[in-house]
C-alpha cells in the first residue's frame, strides 16, 4: 500500500484565461494535467526535467 501524499494541485501560471488550463502538482515527481479533462489522468514528469522544460519556455 502507497504511503505517498495526496498530490496538491494548482493550475500552472502558464495557463490562459479562455480555458486553456494546466494543472501541476510539485514535488520530487511533477504531475501535469488537463484542467478540463481530469478523468484522462495526468503526466508524471522527474522534477528536474520540469525545471529544464520551464526554464526553456521562459527564455
């Protein structure tokens, strides 16, 4: 049995008012999902790759 805690979810700076929404959960994993669709799961990205993906997209 999973002792992890329950992912906190926040929807991403980088999302947009018309409904273009991403929801991120950090930690040492990233959980990335889809506002609008959180019954489809979500991506689990290493942490540091995320850091590397934000850095890239604020270039």
């Amino acid at each position: 049995m999973s002792t992890q805690p329950k992912p906190t979810w926040h929807k991403s700076s980088y999302s947009t008012a018309n409904g273009s929404c991403v929801e991120v959960a950090e930690g040492s994993t990233v959980f990335v999902r889809d506002t609008e669709n959180r019954r489809l799961g979500h991506l689990d990205i290493p942490s540091t790759e995320w850091n590397a993906f934000l850095a890239l997209i604020s270039k």
